[in-house]
C-alpha cells in the first residue's frame, strides 16, 4: 500500500466536497423531511469518505478495498436519494447537478479503485 493518507486520495476529498454539497441541497427540504430523506441523503454523502478513510486506515489493501465497496454502495444509495428529492419537487437545480456531476465523478474514481 502506498504511504498516501486518505486525506491525499482526490476521492476522498471530492467525496467531501460532496457532503458539503449535500447538506446544502437538504437545507431547503421541507422540515417534515428532516428525520426522513434529509437524515438519510446526509447519512449516505458522510458515509462516502467515512468507509475511504476508514478502509485506508487498516493498514492493507483488501480490507482498503472492502470499505472502497462499501463507499460505491453509499452512493448508490445516495444517487437513489437525489432524484427522489429532484421528483418531490425538494431540490434547487443547480445545487442537484452539482451534487449529482460530483458523484458521478466519484462513483467513476471508487469503480476504477475498485476494478484495479
């Protein structure tokens, strides 16, 4: 494993631009939202660079590319999230191409971590 600390990887870091960007797409989401898609979007955008660092820390590449997996399924999860809240009509535009370019960028970074 190389000597790179999570906070080096580019993908964790975008992946934290991503939780940014999350949490400022659910702030304008209704408050009868907050303990349901709002919690959940921002559970699935923190639990991305979580599962990178957290991976990165055990010290060996398997289980580095276990939690890498484990990230790919958080976005999935929160690529799910984002267009029901583009379909209830929650989410500003710009903010959901954004957060949805982003994490398809981060997706494309995880799946070619992952597939080496």
């Amino acid at each position: 494993m190389t000597a790179v600390g999570h906070k080096g990887l580019i993908v964790w870091q975008k992946a934290m631009d991503l939780v940014v960007l999350v949490y400022r797409l659910t702030q304008a989401f209704p408050s009868s939202e907050l303990y349901g898609l709002t919690s959940q979007m921002r559970r699935s955008a923190v639990s991305i660079p979580s599962n990178i660092a957290e991976g990165r820390k055990r010290g060996s590449e398997v289980e580095f590319r276990r939690f890498l997996f484990i990230a790919f399924g958080s976005g999935a999860e929160l690529e799910t999230q984002l267009e029901i809240g583009q379909r209830l009509g929650f989410c500003d535009a710009t903010l959901f191409s954004l957060a949805t370019d982003l994490l398809n960028e981060v997706m494309r970074m995880l799946n070619k971590m992952t597939s080496e």
